[in-house]
C-alpha cells in the first residue's frame, strides 16, 4: 500500500498551452482556448476548403445522432464555435433521452428521437431538410453480439433512410466504431485471437459477429446511392471523456467509485489485473475524437476512409492511479498484489443507498449510482494491458492532433467534478 500528502491540482485558463489540451472543450477550469494544431494546420485545411469547394457564405449543418454520449457531447461544444471548420455551424442533436442538465448549454437544437424506432426516426429526421454532415457516435447494448448487430444496424439504417431522401445537402456521414473492429466484441474477448498489435487500420476484419462490421456495411450500402456523399469511420480505443449517461464511461465510473471510497474511508484499490496495472494502455480523448471528425467532415483528403484515434501517447494505470487517488484527497491507494483481483461489479453492490448520501451531502445533480457506474465496462477494460494502435494514417492524411493522457485525464476529472456529477 502507498502513502502520499494531498496535491491540489487544477487547470486554469491562464495555464500555459503546450498543445496539449483541446482548444475547444469548455471544461469548468478553462475557457476556450485553441491548441496549436487546431489553429493551425486544421485552419489552413479550412482555408483550402472554403476556396476549393464550398462558397465562402456556406453554412454547415451538422446533425450528432448521441448528442449525450461521450464524443456527442464534445461535439456539441466544438461545433457551434466560431472558429470551428467549415463552419459557422448550425446544429441539430438527438438523444433517446430528454435533454439533461449538463447538457443544456451547448447552443444546439435538441431532439428526443429514438433511433431503434423506426417511425420515431422518420417523423423525427426526416424534417431536416438543411443537414449537411452526420456524425454517429451513439451505439445501444444488448445481451448477445448477433443482437448488437441487429439493434445498432437497424439505429443506423433507420437514421439514414429518413435522412438521405430528404437533406439534399447532405455531403458527408462520420461514423464512430472503435478498437472492437480489431479484438473483435466484448463477449468473445478470451476466445478469439486478436489482431497483432499496433493496430492499423488496414488489418482485415475477423470472423466473428460484430456490429462494427454491420454499421460500416450498412454505411457503404447507403452512401453508396447518393452522388458526392462521403463517409468516414473513426476507431478510437477506451475514451476520456465526460457523459454521465455513456454506457462506456470509464473517467466518470472511477470518479465515482473514488468518492464512495472517500466516504466510507476506505483506501482507493485498483480493480483490475496485474497486467492492467503494470502494463500499456493507450487512451482517445473525446475532444480529440471530436476534432478529428470535424476535419474528416470538412477536408476531402480524409473522405472515404477509415481512421485510427489515440491520443498518440501511452501511460500506465498505476501511475495514473495517483493522479485519481490526488482529486479525491484519498491518502491510501494502490494495487493488492496478493489478493484475489478486485471487480467493481462486486464491490459496489449494494452502494446505492451510500450514493444517495454522497449526492445528498454534497448536493450533487440527482443520479442514480447504476447511471453513473457501468462496472462492467470497468471490470473488462481494466482486464489486461490495453490494446495499442497506430496513429501513422491519420498523420498521414493530414491530422495531427494529440492530447497528453495525464493532462486529458485530469481534464475530464475536473469536468465531472465541476457539473457535480461528483464531490
């Protein structure tokens, strides 16, 4: 077990820029402030494209089908800015959802609309008439990969038949997988071999049931009948990010598990494996995922492509394990090196009512801990070392965005605090 004073760290918005941190993520601790990259590279591919291709006075309209979940609520801050390419930009967001409080600052125009309906889809998008960009990042969890591939298929199918025969506009559909195209789904992690890493973009797909595999067969079918209608495919590993609501939010799922342990007093123990601990990980922060979609939206040089999205770094879980234990004042943290491996979908039943107590105390945003802690997704991601990817392509094309884990980490940790999602 390890012993530390408390470090209070925050990220000002007079903290120097190293070209770190997003330009554009609004976070609590800083305001808008434009990395490097994004001002200059990605500023000079607006310039080529606002001569090129589209005339000067052009508005883009972007839709973001999972405006809530992770990557779609960084979206919904960056597009809507000033300086954003391609733009200036009016947009549309759908949730499943009613629009939640955190969410309800960013300046877009909210639709509750279940994409697995179809008639729900239809009535709900088929108005759109002035869309110009889709951006899907929303995906729905069900109990077996054949059912993913059915559900995910039909949201993504549902969303582009209302769409296509009514946005005449529409030039160009980003859609967002993830590393499961390469390790293949979460209930054959185990069984199937993967692919060998670094994970390029290139590897074919395997033989197994993916609803990875479905969307972007779906994608290629459907942007296939509409002249000038590019996509893109984005692969990104674990996110960092802010979503209360994500099914796959790990940043937000151990905030949450270190303020119950604040509370109850208890040291801040790793739940994972030895290889988790002491091994690689690579991480995409979500507003890096944002940015590189919107300039796969906006520079032709990307159209048509699938693209690998990390942070361009690696870290370890143990060193990152201080930085968590730090924002919580927990003084006891560490990894039990002799025990049986600790699993947060054992060790945090029957907490709600302790999470009750925290919101209450604190005076928190009203949640329920099942919302705000996917254990499983914990449990798995933390399993072994994390899968390592190759940024080369996306380099390649023209991106060149990257974030500093620990710095993306602590950002998003600072988020979550700063909506009260947390103490």
């Amino acid at each position: 077990m390890k012993q530390m004073n408390i470090v209070s760290r925050s990220l000002k918005s007079d903290t120097p820029s190293d070209g770190n941190h997003s330009g554009f993520g609004l976070r609590p601790t800083e305001g808008a402030k434009m990395s490097w990259w994004w001002a200059g590279a990605i500023g000079a591919a607006k310039k080529r494209i606002d001569e090129e291709v589209a005339p000067k006075s052009h508005q883009s309209v972007g839709l973001i089908l999972g405006v809530t979940g992770i990557v779609g609520n960084s979206l919904a801050e960056i597009l809507p800015l000033s300086d954003t390419p391609g733009g200036p930009w009016k947009v549309y967001g759908v949730a499943r959802r009613p629009r939640p409080p955190w969410n309800a600052d960013h300046p877009i125009e909210y639709i509750q609309c279940d994409l697995s309906d179809e008639s729900d889809a239809l009535a709900k998008l088929s108005p759109l008439a002035d869309v110009t960009h889709v951006f899907y990042v929303t995906w729905a969890n069900r109990s077996s990969e054949l059912e993913n591939c059915r559900v995910n298929g039909a949201m993504l199918r549902n969303a582009l038949n209302a769409l296509l025969p009514n946005a005449p506009n529409l030039r160009h559909v980003c859609l967002q997988t993830g590393n499961k195209h390469y390790v293949g789904p979460f209930e054959t992690f185990g069984k199937v071999t993967p692919h060998e890493q670094p994970f390029t973009e290139d590897l074919p797909r395997l033989d197994v049931p993916n609803f990875y595999y479905t969307l972007e067969d779906i994608l290629f079918e459907e942007t296939s009948k509409k002249d000038d209608l590019s996509w893109s495919v984005h692969r990104p590993p674990f996110i960092f990010g802010f979503s209360p609501y994500s099914l796959m939010n790990l940043v937000g799922s151990l905030c949450v598990y270190a303020a119950i342990c604040k509370h109850e007093g208890v040291p801040l123990m790793f739940p994972g494996t030895k290889d988790a601990w002491d091994g690689f990980s690579v991480a995409g922060d979500a507003d890096l995922i944002a940015e590189q979609q919107i300039w796969a939206a906006v520079d032709p040089y990307s159209w048509n492509e699938a693209f690998n999205c990390s942070n361009g770094d690696v870290f370890k879980w143990k060193h990152f394990w201080k930085v968590l234990a730090e924002q919580f004042g927990i003084e006891e943290y560490g990894f039990n090196e002799n025990g049986e491996r600790l699993r947060l979908t054992e060790a945090m039943k029957g907490k709600a009512r302790v999470w009750e107590e925290i919101v209450k105390e604190n005076q928190l945003h009203e949640t329920k801990l099942e919302e705000v802690g996917p254990w499983w997704f914990v449990d798995l991601m933390l399993d072994g070392a994390g899968f390592l990817d190759s940024m080369n392509k996306s380099k390649e094309h023209g991106f060149l965005g990257f974030r500093n884990s620990k710095n993306s980490f602590l950002c998003w940790i600072d988020k979550v605090k700063g909506y009260k999602i947390v103490p």
